[in-house]
C-alpha cells in the first residue's frame, strides 16, 4: 500500500498555516488572560471555549473506542464536516466527487457550493427473492473516477433509501480508492439504528476512509447541531487547520458532554423505534395504496404508493408532513416516511385509510 495522503488534499490547504489563537501559543499555567481581549468579569461565557473541544472528544473516544486524535467535531451537524471535506481536497473548477444517487441531498449542495464537479454513479436495483433492494454500482463507480477525482460519498443506511449497502461492496470501493488515492467517505448518521457494523474498526487499515456520525438521529439531539468525524490523524490534523476557530460553542460543548453520558437513553429510543418500525411497516402492507416498501435499515421507510403527489397533498392536508421522493432517480412514486411515536405512526395510517376511501368514490 503506497497511499499518499498530499495526492488527496489541495496544495493551498496542504501549506496553510492556520489561525493560531492566543491560547494555542500558549503553553502552560496561567492565571491572567489579557491575550484575547475578552471582557474579564465572569459570566460563566466570557472566556472563548476550547477549539478542539477536548472533553467533548474524550467522551466520544471512550464511547466509541476511537483516540481523540482521530475525531473531529463539527458545531454545525455533520453539514459542517461535508463541506470541510469539499474544501481540504477538492480546488474548485478542477476535482471531483462521485456521488451514487439516488443520495443525501447534501453532499451535492455542498459540491456545487463549492463548484466542484460531480459525477453521478447511479446505485442499481437488485431483485433477490422477490425483494427489491438498491446497491451500489461497483462498476460505474470505478469507469467515473479519473485522476482527478479526490472523494467518494457512500452513505450507509443511505437516504432516502433506507437500507445499508453490502459490506463487501463497500470494501471493494475502499480498496480501490486506496490505490488511486481518492478518499472515500462512509455517511454513518443512521448507524445505530443499523444491523451492519460501524466502520470505525477499519480506520486503521483505510488511511483514505473518513466517517461521519451525528448526534441529530439516533441521540435525539438535531437541535444542538453537533457532528462527528472520524479519520486518520493525519486528515483529522488538516480539517482542524481548515475549519473556523470556535466552531463548536461552549454551551454546546457542555452540553454535549453530559449528553454522551446517557448512552442508555439512546439505546432505549432506538429499540423503541425499532420496535414501532415493524408495527407501522405490517399495517402499512395491509394497505391497497402501498405497493412496495423497501427493506430498511433505518429509522425511516421509503414507501412506493400509487398515487405519491396526491397522497403528498392529502396528508399536508392533514398535517402530516412526509418527505416527497418521487421525483429522485430510481425513487418514482416514493414518500420517504420517518417512523414517529406509536400515536404519530397511528395517525399516519389512519389518513392513509381515510385517503384510500376517498380515492375509491
Ligand atoms: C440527517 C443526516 C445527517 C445529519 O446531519 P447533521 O448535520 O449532523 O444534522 C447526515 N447525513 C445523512 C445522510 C443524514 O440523513
């Protein structure tokens, strides 16, 4: 293996010299901060926070079983690390990205963001024992990279197709960027809902794999914006020169930090939803209207229904708001549907009954 991390990043941000803050100069025990012309009377928040937000790390390293060195945190959700990612390796105008649509939508902005070509491999339908599936195109993947392509979005369970890709197809991927040394970056955010394992345990043998996780799904928090990413140290040490100073504020940070320590809440909810997913995938199949749904790997459904624009409607209607797929690729007539409350999935199928009714007279 002859991977070479400088092939993978822009040569700008390969010699930049970061923002160095008063106190990354300063090395030491202190008891007078007149660096940083911060105002000095204590109002627990008048002192800039860290910027690698070291308790916050601890605690995901012994969560996750991952160094602090190789874990960045993001204070604007994993959005933050996408677009830094964009930004350390790709000069606009010149890279590009694979990205295998159908996808999360925000690796495209992103790119065009940052007006970086992107190149779609398409993920292929698969039929096996009469259930169809999406996977990815190992082959179109490979005939759309070129020696300037620098990045591979996989995103697995992937949105909005819900299911997760095959581990070995993911490999073949990892392996054959790590020859061309294009990074390939695996979207964790729905993994603890998942039956597949993280890949957090092959960061040692893929020096082109980054991760990202997020505390938005599975750890109820949305709200506070918080993202993970995990990588070599290496690329960790170059997303930490790229990214803004304070990009995680101390309210956050501590936040954060007794968050993590309610793992067991987090466990609870998700066998909850898991529980409530079934539930709400057996009454969806007794229903005429549905006539498919992929199998998940999520905490959400992506439905194939008759008549998704009217039913759209029908539900806003209702005050139901469901995501509108059906004009995505290979998503025709699909409504991508999170699993709510037990009263929430109820209500869903209630209407969705009621809407069938109506349809019929
Ligand atoms: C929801 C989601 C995220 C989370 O983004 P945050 O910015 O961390 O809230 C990341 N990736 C995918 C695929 C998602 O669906």
């Amino acid at each position: 293996m002859n991977f070479d991390l400088q092939k993978c990043i822009r040569q700008s941000i390969w010699n930049l010299t970061p923002y160095s803050s008063a106190r990354d100069e300063f090395k030491g025990e202190a008891s007078v901060f007149i660096d940083a012309n911060e105002n000095p009377f204590d109002t627990d928040y008048n002192r800039y926070p860290d910027p690698y937000q070291l308790k916050v790390k601890k605690k995901i390293s012994a969560l996750k079983n991952i160094p602090v060195e190789n874990i960045f945190v993001g204070g604007a959700g994993s959005d933050e690390a996408i677009d830094l990612i964009y930004r350390m390796t790709c000069d606009p105008k010149l890279h590009n990205v694979i990205l295998t649509p159908p996808t999360y939508g925000m690796y495209k902005v992103s790119a065009n963001v940052n007006d970086v070509e992107i190149r779609s491999a398409l993920l292929k339908k698969i039929e096996i024992n009469n259930t169809r599936n999406f996977a990815l195109d190992f082959n179109a993947i490979k005939i759309s990279c070129d020696e300037n392509t620098r990045l591979i979005f996989i995103c697995s369970p992937n949105n909005p197709t819900s299911g997760s890709f095959e581990p070995q197809y993911i490999r073949l991927v990892l392996e054959f960027a790590l020859e061309r040394n294009i990074i390939v970056v695996i979207d964790e955010a729905y993994i603890d809902f998942s039956e597949h394992h993280s890949w957090l345990n092959q960061l040692l043998n893929f020096p082109n794999l980054i991760i990202l996780q997020t505390l938005s799904k599975a750890w109820g928090h949305a709200a506070i914006r918080l993202g993970m990413c995990f990588a070599s140290e290496s690329i960790i040490k170059i997303l930490n020169k790229v990214k803004l100073p304070y990009n995680v504020s101390l309210l956050v940070q501590e936040y954060a930090v007794s968050l993590l320590d309610k793992e067991k809440t987090k466990k609870k909810h998700v066998n909850k939803i898991l529980k409530n997913r079934e539930k709400l995938i057996l009454k969806l199949k007794e229903l005429d209207m549905v006539k498919y749904i992929y199998p998940t790997d999520s905490n959400f459904l992506l439905v194939e229904f008759e008549n998704p624009d009217g039913l759209y409607a029908y539900l806003i209607q209702n005050q139901i708001v469901v995501r509108n797929r059906s004009k995505e690729p290979l998503c025709k007539g699909c409504l991508r549907i999170t699993v709510g409350k037990k009263s929430e999935n109820k209500k869903l199928v209630k209407i969705l009954k009621e809407y069938s009714v109506i349809k019929q007279d």
